[in-house]
C-alpha cells in the first residue's frame, strides 16, 4: 500500500511539474523595434528582436499582431514582421518565447496607418427633392425605388417609409419617447434600426414596419450608423471604429478602425455600403469618407462642404447626415438634419 501510496504522489508531482509549462509575463524579457517610430504604414517592415534581459536560452519565438500568428523565429534572431493588409490602428505585437520548459511573454503596441493617400472628390448637383424639413436624419437606405429613413430627437425619433422623389412620408412609425433614433440598415427583408445611449437595436418586417425583434450591443460605445454587405452588418458607435455584426445573431465579432495615412477619423456617423466599400458621414464635417473595409483605411474624402447653402437656413438646421444609394455609378443620395431638401449628386474626382 505504501508504494503504491509513493507511486501516486510521484504521479502527481510530475503532473504538476509538467502543467508548470505555461505562459508567464515579467521582466525577463522586452521587446525591441529597430528604428522605432510612433507610427507604422501598412507598406513597412519592422525588424523586431528580443531583450534577454536574464540571457536565458532560447529555443523559439512566436510573434502574433494582436491574436494572428505572424511568423516563428529560431532563437533570438533578429525578426521581420510585414505589415501588409493589417488592419489600422493601435495593434499589439506579442512575443511568445519558448526558454528553458517554460512560456514566456512580452507585447508592445503599436500605431498601424494606411499607407496611402486618399483621393480627393467633389460633386455635381444633378436632381434635387423636398425633404421634411423637421427630420433629424439619422439614416436612409433604398429598397428598390423606396427610401427608408430613420430619424432622431428624443420623444420625436421615428422610422419612415418615404416617396424619395415628393418627399411623402408613406408609412411612420414612432419610437417610444424614452428612444433616440438612430442609423439604420435592410437585409433579407428586415429593418435594423439603431437607438444612441440605450444600447438597444430594434428589428421590423419590411413590408409592414412591425416590430418584430430587439438586439442589444456588446462592446460598441453607442449606436450612430448601420450598413451590410449582404454577410456582414457594420456599425459605427460615434468613435473610429467601425463593428462587424453578425448578420444572424447580431452579435459584434470584429471591428475596424478608421485611419487615413496622418491620422485617425474620429465620431464616424451615418454608413452605407457603396460598391465594395463603406462611404461614411463623419459628424460636423461636411464630408464622406470612402473606407475600405478589411482594414479601415481612408481612400478617398468627398467634399460637400458648401451643399447646406442649398437648403433653407433656419435655427433648427443642423448638419450633414444621411447616404443612400441607388446602384447608380457614382450618385449619391444624400441631405441633413433638418434639411429641407434631399439631393442626388454625381461624385467627381478633383
């Protein structure tokens, strides 16, 4: 019984011994960018090496952009990482070093830029509709020749059905008053509409404008905008990121952040999803931003600065806010908060 009481422990002892191979942090190790710089471009290299503060032995390295494995290193080497097709923003770099049985780990984060220049655009005013000059727009979306629009305000936020060319409000549905509208979005005939601050999504059948369903958000500061691509359903909350929902539980999986080649864009608004990109109202700024979805990057601003001269001034009148489009290239349907007008505008490059 003793042996075999021995033989247990032993077991034990090795068991635990061998668990003690996993991943521990410290000042053992740090990691170095040659040639360090406060921000990247998605065209750089890094050359990348471990300080071994301790001068442990090394047997490898795997480094990861944030949780994508990059590529493994034979003991202390020094490392290229490419940046190519990373997604913008502030990125982790996380070494894990294989020393000595057991798992270290040390990270550094860094800024990824686009490497690119946008494209500068203007625009030509081609057709020009009555628009309800009491509606804070907040989205608008075509389903064939129907124009959708989603409107905000508190104890005035509503979802419309609309004749885009006379400006009718065919169909209304108001939201309760303690609801502030927001972006909205059509995707297999339903309606996402977003609210601002109460983290709710409401749901309706596209035909009738009934209810059929909330959703609630998970990371996202706030709901501002809604687009798809026809797989995915993006999001803005009011900061530069943009989320990617799953189009069958709503749930957020992902998201984007939005970055020219100098800078971030911040309060991204109202989306809509224009042949493979997403164009983007950004909030006080009479301009869209045409971002490339896989990775954030900025490539091209189109300039609507003196478009609200066109409408009829008043105290109420407030911002750009509202894209839909139609399928025709290079048009845009576009108007504001309170805008008295809608307008359909052919994009031109400067």
């Amino acid at each position: 019984m003793k042996t075999f009481k021995l033989l247990i422990v032993t077991i034990l002892v090795l068991f635990f011994v061998g668990c003690g191979n996993k991943s521990t942090t410290g000042n053992d190790f740090s990691l170095k960018i040659n040639n360090e710089k406060k921000a990247y471009k998605t065209s750089d290299e890094l050359s990348v090496i471990l300080n071994n503060k301790e001068n442990k032995e090394l047997d490898s390295v795997i480094f990861y952009l944030n949780s994508e494995r990059l590529r493994v290193s034979e003991k202390n080497n020094s490392t290229t990482l490419s940046l190519e097709n990373k997604k913008l923003g502030i990125r982790t770099i996380t070494a894990k070093i294989y020393s000595e049985d057991k798992i270290f780990e040390t990270s550094k984060n860094i800024t990824i830029l686009s490497s690119i220049k946008p494209k500068l655009y203007t625009y030509k005013i081609l057709e020009t509709y009555p628009h309800d000059i009491k509606a804070y727009t907040q989205g608008l979306e075509f389903k064939n020749d129907t124009m959708y629009e989603s409107t905000g305000q508190y104890k005035e936020s509503s979802l419309r059905k609309t004749n885009y060319k006379t400006g009718e409000v065919l169909q209304k549905v108001s939201l309760s008053d303690q609801y502030f509208g927001e972006g909205l979005t059509i995707l297999n005939d339903k309606i996402y509409q977003l609210t601002w601050r109460e983290k709710t999504g409401f749901i309706y059948d596209l035909e009738t404008l009934e209810k059929t369903g909330t959703f609630v958000y998970g990371s996202s500061k706030e709901g501002w905008g809604l687009c798809h691509d026809g797989t995915n359903i993006y999001k803005s909350d009011g900061t530069d990121r943009i989320w990617i929902l799953n189009k069958e539980t709503l749930a957020e999986e992902d998201y984007i952040e939005v970055f020219t080649n100098t800078s971030k864009i911040k309060s991204v608004n109202e989306l809509e999803w224009v042949d493979g990109k997403i164009y983007a109202n950004v909030y006080e700024q009479s301009a869209i931003a045409i971002i490339d979805p896989s990775n954030g990057a900025v490539e091209g601003v189109i300039d609507l600065g003196d478009l609200k001269d066109n409408v009829t001034q008043h105290p109420d009148l407030n911002v750009l806010n509202g894209i839909a489009y139609k399928g025709e290239k290079n048009i845009l349907y576009v108007t504001g908060k309170n805008w008295d007008k809608m307008f359909k505008v052919e994009i031109i490059e400067k």
